[in-house]
C-alpha cells in the first residue's frame, strides 16, 4: 500500500499542541468509558500495526495518556485512538487521559493534527487532510505548500484525487492500485471506461505508463468519433459571417437551430460599441 510520510514540521504551527503539558492532570478512565472522535480523518487502522503497538502497550504500558473531551456518552477520543484500540487489542481495562475542554472546531483540528504528524497517511487520506486545512484555514494551495513546506503541484495532485469516483479512491486507499494510476486516470475522456481500465491493471498488472498510452489511444478514438459526429457547416454561412464581421468591425456569428430557422449573433464590448453597431443596422433600412 502506498503510504506517505509526515507532512512536514510545519504543520506544527497550525493548531495547538498536542503534547501533555505540566499543568494538566493525568487521570484514568476505563476504557469502555471512551468513543472514538466523530471527526476522526483516518479511515484505516492497519489490523498489524495495531496488534505491535498492543504488544508495546502489554510490555510498556501507555507510555502518551490519551487526550479526550468529555461527551454525554461518555468521553469521545480527541487524539489517541491508536492507542485505544490497542489498548483494546492488549484487553486493557482502564487507560491514562488528559481531559480538555473543547469545542467542535478545536476537536476537529486537534485529530487532524494527529494524523497529519503519523507517517502512513494513504494518497487519499492525505488529500482529505490537505482538503480540510485549506477549508478550515482558508487558505489557497500556494498558502498551504508554503507553511507545509511542499511544493503547490504535490497538493494538488494530491486534491485532484478527490474528483475521482468513489470506488477509485478506495482502490488507491486499500493498495488496489497507485496513486500513480489514479492521476492517470483522470486524464480519461470517457468515464464510461474507468471500470473496464481498472480490470485490465488489475489482471494485466498494467504500470503507469501502460496506462498513460492507453488512455491517450482511447482519447484520440473519442475526439475522432466526436468529429465525426459533428456536423459540417454551411459554406454559405461562413461566407456571410466574414461579410457581416467587416460591415459592423466586430465577431459576427450565424448559428443553424434546425432546418429552416436561426439566429444571427452581433458581439459588442460596451454601451458605446452597441450603439455603434445599432445605428449601422438602422441606416441599413
């Protein structure tokens, strides 16, 4: 499964610490007193890395307390929720916590911080982090390259994903296929065709680049059906267009509704360039 690292220090200076500071109290909850963050960004939690970090806890202990808010239900996990689940894993009855008092926004930031810091972020996972700074933040992909230290291109690379259906996305999350695959995917003139693409790399094991002449072949076939299916235009038309351009000094356009009927399209620029052209067709009468 493809992976990324870290998104940089940066992303530090965006939301507040995650770290335990001096002055807050370590307490301990019992486990089944936690829910997991309703704004949790993270979609997959690896079967494998979980049962490490359960053997880590059974040796060690909870070495981070888990950061949490208290709810109705009980108390939800702002940041942490590895370490509950492996705490779970470990058949741990009560785990360390630092209880804060937060709203909605700072819930939400506080979880994503968490997952941005982690080092296997999927392609996907990546994108929806950088999609929510931008829009918590309000700032452009430029603003965002620049604080997290990446360049524009590899945020929106990462953006585009997003615009691709659903069940592509979960290929690139689940390691089906490469974000590599994915950005080529895009290039496809004919949706119609993404799913038949996706069987063929899958029983062809097709590399990007197999993909990316594929795809340019499909697109050629697509625009040479498309002109053929567009129809020729009236030679009488364009003749009368270039007469009618330099009569009134301005882009004339004759357009064909059906057989018989049409409509005749006059461009001006401003107030002026209309009565221009309107005093040229009344002294045509």
């Amino acid at each position: 499964m493809q992976v990324a690292k870290g998104l940089g220090r940066g992303i530090n200076a965006f939301f507040p610490d995650l770290d335990v500071k001096e002055e807050e109290t370590i307490q301990e909850l019992q486990v089944n007193e936690l829910r997991p963050n309703p704004y949790q960004p993270r979609k997959y939690f690896h079967k494998e890395a979980i049962q490490e970090l359960a053997l880590s806890i059974k040796e060690h202990g909870i070495l981070q307390p888990l950061i949490v808010r208290k709810s109705i239900k009980g108390y939800e996990i702002v940041a942490g929720e590895r370490r509950f689940r492996a705490a779970k894993e470990a058949n741990l009855e009560i785990v360390p916590v630092v209880v804060r008092d937060l709203n909605e926004q700072q819930m939400m930031e506080l979880a994503l911080l968490e997952n941005l810091q982690r080092e296997d972020l999927t392609p996907i996972e990546e994108a929806l982090a950088y999609q929510m700074l931008m829009e918590q933040l309000k700032v452009t992909q430029e603003q965002l390259a620049k604080r997290l230290g990446k360049s524009r291109p590899h945020i929106a690379n990462h953006i585009r994903l997003l615009s691709l259906p659903s069940f592509v996305q979960e290929m690139i999350s689940n390691g089906t296929i490469s974000m590599g695959h994915g950005r080529t995917l895009l290039a496809l003139k004919d949706k119609t065709q993404i799913n038949s693409l996706l069987q063929r790399i899958e029983k062809e094991g097709l590399n990007v680049r197999q993909l990316e002449q594929i795809i340019q072949q499909m697109n050629e076939d697509v625009s040479r059906e498309t002109k053929k299916q567009k129809p020729a235009r009236n030679i009488f038309f364009e003749e009368q267009e270039t007469v009618l351009r330099e009569r009134f000094g301005t882009a004339v356009k004759i357009k064909e509704t059906n057989q018989e009927k049409g409509k005749i399209e006059i461009q001006f620029f401003n107030k002026g360039d209309l009565q221009r052209i309107l005093e040229l067709l009344a002294g045509e009468q």
